[in-house]
C-alpha cells in the first residue's frame, strides 16, 4: 500500500469468472501465488480470460512444463 500498489485477495471458493472479472476490473498485471494456481492461471490465458496478467510469481517450485506453457 506504501507504494500505492492494488492488493487483492483470492480465494479458493472464487471461479474463474469471477477471478477473471477482478483482474479486468483493476488491470492487474503481477500475480503471486501458491504453486497450485499457476496451472489454472495458464489454462484462463489459453481460454483468452485475463488479458492484462503478464507475470505469475510462485511461492512453490514451479514444474518445468509450465514454465515452458508460461513463456509461451
């Protein structure tokens, strides 16, 4: 907030809509997130949700397929 940074809160129960919906609203760019989300942030790219996402940061190890899918 020092920085006058947008933080929002995820949460499980949240659909992909309803996550896509966020990130168009506040134009969100960076992401961090537990390791397990990368996958279903990947697949919101492939189905065209989440334009303005460009970086995913990941607490956990990231498998290396995903690294590939996320670069592409």
């Amino acid at each position: 907030m020092y920085f006058n940074y947008t933080t929002i809160g995820f949460f499980d129960s949240m659909g992909v809509q309803t996550v896509d919906y966020i990130l168009n609203q506040t134009e969100l760019t960076t992401m961090f997130v537990a390791g397990e989300y990368v996958s279903k942030l990947i697949q919101m790219r492939k189905d065209g949700l989440s334009p303005n996402l460009k970086h995913v940061v990941s607490f956990d190890e990231v498998k290396a397929d995903e690294k590939e899918q996320c670069a592409a």
